[in-house]
C-alpha cells in the first residue's frame, strides 16, 4: 500500500507542480508541502518565514521567497544530491498565504482573503458577499503600496458595470474600502 501511495506521489504531485508552478513565486507565510521521494524523514508542510527562508534537513536555510515553485524544487535536488542519490523532490503552494487583500466598509462579509488566483473589483465584490444596502458604490476606494508609497486609487463601480471604465485588477496586499 505504502509503495502504491509513493508511486502516485511521484506522478501526481510533479503534475500539480507544473500546472502551478509556472509562473506563482512563493512569499512569506506561503505554507509549502515539500515531498522528497523516498526519503519521508525530510518531507514536511512548512511555512515560509516573514525573512523569506525555509529551513530543511541536510539543505539547511533557503530563500523561497521570490522564487517558483519549480526554482525552488530545482535547489533543493541539487543540495540534496550532495548526501542522495538522484533526489527527486516536489514543492507544492498549499495555501497562497502571502497573497492576501483586505475588504472593508458596506460588504456583507467584511475582512482578509486571499488571492488565490487573478481577480477584478468586481469580482472581489462578490467574494465579500456583495454590497449592503447602505454601500456607496460610486466612491470606492482601492489602497495599493507601490515602490513603499501608499496609492489611493478611486472607483466609481457603477461606471464599471455600465462598461465606461475598465475593471480594477486586485493585487496582493490591496485594501478596498466601500463607504
């Protein structure tokens, strides 16, 4: 059962890897699943920390932060080769932890989400259960930090949806206030 259950980690986990690992880079508070086949002393779920770094069994400290999953993977097989033979290793993004934004004011469900995947104003609406009845949706705003400077971006949600103005991409570590 054991070498059955290790067999499909070896071909799914490498597949779930590629699919998201493209283009994702890992940030701080990301909870990583790193499977190192046949060794499950050194397979773990971990968190990455506020500085960034990971810390493994014979690879020591790695900076995850910044880097795709796949990038990381590849590190990780060449520190391990040193003491393995042929490592072969996954690193999968379990919770985008690092990926957050905040929504506040005149939503059904107010608080902190996370970015899982691209996602419009509209759409962030929605994930918040929608405007309340006392909502001012023509003077929201979107609090964005852009070179370590805070940037008050202002929507008028009524000319989105009217198609006069294009959707606002939500980034991580937005804030929208509804009034």
């Amino acid at each position: 059962m054991k070498k059955f259950f290790m067999a499909l980690i070896g071909v799914f986990i490498p597949l779930a890897v590629f699919a998201q690992g493209a283009s994702y880079l890992i940030g701080p508070s990301d909870l990583l699943e790193i499977s190192v086949w046949g060794e499950d002393n050194l397979s773990r779920q971990l968190a990455v920390r506020s500085d960034g770094y990971i810390s493994l069994p014979l690879a020591g400290e790695l900076m995850a932060a910044e880097k795709t999953p796949a990038q990381l993977q590849m590190e990780i097989e060449t520190i391990l080769a040193k003491y393995i033979k042929e490592p072969h290793c996954a690193v999968i993004v379990r919770e985008p932890r690092s990926k957050r934004f905040y929504v506040q004011g005149q939503v059904a469900q107010p608080g902190e989400y996370i970015l899982d995947h691209d996602m419009t104003l509209t759409q962030v609406v929605s994930r918040a259960g929608g405007f309340n009845q006392w909502a001012d949706t023509g003077n929201i705003v979107v609090l964005r930090t852009e070179n370590k400077k805070q940037k008050r971006i202002n929507v008028n949600y009524n000319k989105i949806i009217k198609g006069k103005i294009d959707n606002i991409v939500i980034l991580p570590g937005d804030t929208v206030i509804i009034p």
